[in-house]
C-alpha cells in the first residue's frame, strides 16, 4: 500500500516513466543506522554483524540539559576477511562440496559456479566505509567538541585495526572540513601500540599468560561445542539429504553459515549473500547465540580470567575522566602512560581502535554486563533476555562504545553514561538514574575491580 502511494505520487509529479515504479533499492548501510539488510537474520552473525543501530530503552540522545565534555569512543575495527587459518577451511568445504555433489537445483543453484575467492584479515571496502561512516557519525554527534578539538587517535597495530582509525579519521576529517564553524585542526593517528608477543598493550590481549597457554582458553570451545550439538544435527541432516553425497560435518555447517556474514561483507554495498538463505530465521539466531558463547566464555564474564584482561584500558579510561595519572599494573605501558605526548589527560576526545575479543574484556572489566545471567550452553538466550548482551549487540564488525561526560543542569558534578552501538547500557553498581549515568565519583569508585588489578596476579601463575 505504501509503495503504490509513493509510486502514484512520483508519477504525479515527475511524469509518467514505467521507471518511475521500480523502487531505487536502499542502501544496506548508513551512516545513522549501520547494516539494516534482513535485520531479523543479520542482526544474529555474532561478531560477524555488520554494526547496526541497536535498540535503546533508555534515549540515546544528549539529554536536553547537558551538554557533553568528554567522549572516549572505542571501535572494533570494520568488516574484513576471513582470518588466514579459516579462509583455507571455508576454500577446502566448498571444494569438497563441489566435488561431492553432482547436482545443485533451487537456493543451492548459486553453488554450481560459485567461486571461492574471499582473501585473508584485511578489511573489505564495505568494511572501509563502515569505519569512515563511522567518523561521520562520531563527528556529528559530539560536534560542540570536535569543532574545536580533535580527538588523540591510538590503535593496535594490525593492519585491519590501522587503517580502521585512518579510515575512521578520514570521515572525522571531511565532516569537520565541512563544518563553517570548526577550527582548521585534524587528527592523526598519534599512537600505534604494538601486538608483538611481550608487548603491553591496552588495545590488544596476549599478556595473560596463564590464560593463553592454560585451561581458560579453552572454556569457551567447551561451551559452543555442547550448544553445536543442540541447535546443528538438524542442519545437518537437512543440507545433507540436499546435498546427496556433501556428507558435512558439524563443524562444516557452521563453516557454511559463517560464508553467509563473510560473503555479505565481501560485497562493496554489503548485499546479502545466497548462502544467506540455506538457512531459516530461528538457524540463524541459534547461530548468533553460538557466537556470543564464544565472547561471553571467552573473554566476558563466563571465563575467570576474562574480564581481567579488560583492566588496563578501564584503568586508562578512569585516568582520562579524572585527568589523573594511569594507575595501573596489568597491561598498560607505563612509558608510553606516563608520558603526555603518548598519553595526554587535558583532552576531551579520545578515540581508540582495538578488537572483539579485547572490547569483550573490557565491558566486563567494567562490569557493563553484571546484570546478565549466565549464558546457558543448551538452551537460548536472546540479547532481551541478556540485559541487551550478545555478541552482534556488543562486538559487531565496526563496533563502537562511546564513554561520555556530561554537564548538566542541577548536577554540580559531572556525569559519565556509557553507549554500545547506540544502546545506552545503565551503569551498575553506582546508583544510575533513569538516564542510566552516575555521578564521576560514584563511577570511578565502583570501578573497584579494575582498580584493584582484578585477577592479574593469576596471570603470572
Ligand atoms: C548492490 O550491488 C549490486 C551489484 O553491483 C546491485 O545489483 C544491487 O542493486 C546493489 N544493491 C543496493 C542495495 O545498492
Ligand atoms: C537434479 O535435481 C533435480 C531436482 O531434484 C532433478 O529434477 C534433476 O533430474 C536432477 N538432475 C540431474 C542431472 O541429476
Ligand atoms: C582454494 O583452494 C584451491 C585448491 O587448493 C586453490 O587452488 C585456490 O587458490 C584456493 N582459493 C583461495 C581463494 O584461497
Ligand atoms: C586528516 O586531516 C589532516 C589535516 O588535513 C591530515 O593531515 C590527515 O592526513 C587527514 N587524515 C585522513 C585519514 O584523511
Ligand atoms: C613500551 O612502550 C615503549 C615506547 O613505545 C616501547 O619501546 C617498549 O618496548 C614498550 N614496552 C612494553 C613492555 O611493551
Ligand atoms: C554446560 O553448562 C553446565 C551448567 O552450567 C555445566 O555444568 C557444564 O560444565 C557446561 N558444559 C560445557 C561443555 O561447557
Ligand atoms: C561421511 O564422513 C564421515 C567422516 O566425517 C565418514 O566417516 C563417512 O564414511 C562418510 N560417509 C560417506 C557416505 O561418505
Ligand atoms: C608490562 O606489563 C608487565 C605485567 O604487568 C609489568 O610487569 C611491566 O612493568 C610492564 N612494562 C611496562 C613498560 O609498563
Ligand atoms: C561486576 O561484577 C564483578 C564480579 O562480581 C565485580 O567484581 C565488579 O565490581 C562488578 N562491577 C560493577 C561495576 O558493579
């Protein structure tokens, strides 16, 4: 109904094309809302979801009565390739499936001449302009600041994260360029912190030894195998009765499923892929909840030694709100922290350019989360029933969380609120009020954890 009314309207107004009623196909993604394609599947690819808006209770908006004084954002870096080790395995299914099988008919028609030819780590161009959009959007938002200053820019020093930030600065740049009120002053990136072994380094793991090389990291593959066996036999049997002669693994359906994010975020505008609908709706949620099992098991609240691995960037963050010198014995640098040139505390905005994994660590050093159960390794919990935790809600491809200071009318003292892709996360254990902030004080106190070193002492065992 919707569409003929606009399709009368455009006749009505610009002439009489056939044209005219071919609806312009939107655009997946935007600069406001991130990835809108099939929300209701790609909204559930785990840390493979290409960011997306995601629903706030509580208004995301500047309150009306403040105004903002700080704003750290921390970012994943945008879509990319498969990882080396996993783009040989996706290559060697699709080989196998194509020897195997003689005949491919209706949605698995596309696999006859499908060509593997996704590349390894680096970003995609849909992951580029995921990062540009990015600054736009951060720019936009936090203008009454950026004007006037610029953002002190670090990141990780792998590639992808890299030129994240440079793409990210890239759509700070333009947006302040065409802003007739803003100062000529552009950021750079002003640290890159190295990811080689014995590095300390806030943006990146590997510190942890024990956790490394011990039982922890191995909690998480635990927990995901035991909800395979839920939620894949199913699959299975389906795609193998299609398929006469594919005979897939378990561990090859979810090769499967992950060539349908991989293969979407390969295409320049983010179109979905065929492998997409191999797939039904509630597959897909399964999968996502695979995937935030992964994270939460990993290096959230699930794994002893998760969220330790989160305090050195908390105790940074506690050093930029206070503008107090880092305190800090775990993963932090103290020569580059306790120098103002590597690690300013005069500036207003700060931006940082990490991983899944490390954002992971880091909302549960913070204690972002506290409020959700633990997630069950049989039986689904969606993001609602998680206190809006999940990995597509947290650590999607191009994820940000932005850390904000505000002044407000009838609070003497400042205020921090904390939002993950748009979804204001109300502060725990610090009395926050309907707007989900605390007061700065109340914050950096229940941010004992941290404060305390956490578990890092268990690190060196
Ligand atoms: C995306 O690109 C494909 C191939 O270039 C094109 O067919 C499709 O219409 C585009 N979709 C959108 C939403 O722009
Ligand atoms: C392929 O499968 C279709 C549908 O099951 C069937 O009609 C057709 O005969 C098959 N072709 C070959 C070459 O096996
Ligand atoms: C996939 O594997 C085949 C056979 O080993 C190889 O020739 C081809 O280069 C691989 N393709 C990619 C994109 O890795
Ligand atoms: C941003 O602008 C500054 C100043 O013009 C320039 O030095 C820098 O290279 C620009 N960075 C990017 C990524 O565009
Ligand atoms: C700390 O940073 C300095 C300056 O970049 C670097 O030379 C040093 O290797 C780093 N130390 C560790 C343990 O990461
Ligand atoms: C699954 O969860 C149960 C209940 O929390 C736990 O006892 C069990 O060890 C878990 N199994 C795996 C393999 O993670
Ligand atoms: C299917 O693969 C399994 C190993 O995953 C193998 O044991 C079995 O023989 C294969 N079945 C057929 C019909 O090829
Ligand atoms: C690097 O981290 C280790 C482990 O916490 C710490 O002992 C060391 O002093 C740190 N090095 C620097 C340069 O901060
Ligand atoms: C979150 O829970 C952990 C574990 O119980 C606790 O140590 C930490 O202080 C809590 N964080 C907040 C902000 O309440």
């Amino acid at each position: 109904m919707a569409f003929a009314a606009a399709g009368l309207l455009a006749l009505g107004v610009v002439g009489s094309s056939s044209a005219l009623l071919i609806p312009k196909p939107q655009a997946c993604d935007s600069v406001q809302s991130g990835y809108q394609c099939q929300p209701q599947i790609s909204h559930f690819w785990g840390q493979y979801s290409p960011y997306f808006s995601v629903p706030s209770e509580i208004p995301a908006d500047v309150p009306l009565t403040c105004s903002v004084t700080f704003a750290q954002i921390l970012s994943r870096h945008g879509a990319r390739d498969p990882t080396a080790s996993k783009t040989a395995k996706y290559n060697s299914t699709i080989i196998k499936i194509q020897n195997n099988v003689a005949n491919f008919t209706g949605k698995y028609a596309f696999l006859d001449d499908y060509e593997y030819t996704l590349g390894a780590d680096q970003l995609t161009d849909f992951g580029r302009q995921q990062m540009e959009n990015s600054g736009i959007k951060y720019y936009q938002r936090y203008a009454n600041l950026a004007r006037k200053s610029v953002p002190f820019v670090r990141s990780s020093s792998e590639d992808r994260v890299v030129e994240s930030a440079e793409r990210w600065i890239d759509g700070f740049n333009q947006t302040k360029a065409g802003d007739w009120w803003a100062n000529k002053n552009y950021p750079s990136i002003n640290v890159v912190i190295s990811e080689a072994a014995g590095s300390n380094n806030t943006l990146n793991h590997d510190l942890c030894n024990s956790f490394e090389n011990g039982p922890d990291s191995t909690i998480a593959d635990a927990a995901q195998k035991t909800w395979v066996s839920v939620f894949v036999p199913a699959i299975q049997k389906r795609i193998n009765t299609d398929l006469p002669g594919a005979n897939l693994t378990s561990t090859e359906i979810i090769y499967l499923m992950d060539l349908c994010p991989f293969n979407t975020v390969a295409s320049p505008n983010g179109t979905i892929s065929p492998f997409c609908s191999l797939f039904t709706e509630s597959e897909w949620h399964d999968y996502g909840y695979y995937e935030s099992l992964n994270k939460y098991y990993g290096y959230g609240a699930g794994n002893p030694l998760g969220p330790t691995q989160g305090i050195g960037f908390t105790n940074e963050l506690i050093a930029r709100l206070t503008k107090k010198a880092v305190q800090d014995h775990t993963s932090t640098n103290s020569t580059l922290d306790s120098n103002p040139v590597t690690f300013p505390l005069d500036r207003a905005l700060y931006a940082d350019f990490s991983h899944d994994n490390d954002m992971t660590a880091i909302f549960f050093a913070m204690g972002l989360y506290n409020s959700t159960a633990p997630l069950s390794n049989t039986t689904l919990q969606t993001a609602q029933q998680s206190n809006g935790y999940s990995a597509a809600y947290t650590v999607p491809f191009a994820a940000r969380a932005y850390i904000e200071k505000l002044q407000c009318l009838g609070h003497k003292e400042e205020m921090v609120r904390v939002i993950v892709n748009d979804r204001v996360i109300p502060l725990q254990g610090c009395g926050a009020d309907w707007l989900g902030r605390c007061g700065l004080g109340a914050f950096v106190d229940s941010m004992a954890f941290a404060r305390s070193g956490g578990g890092w002492a268990s690190c060196a065992v």
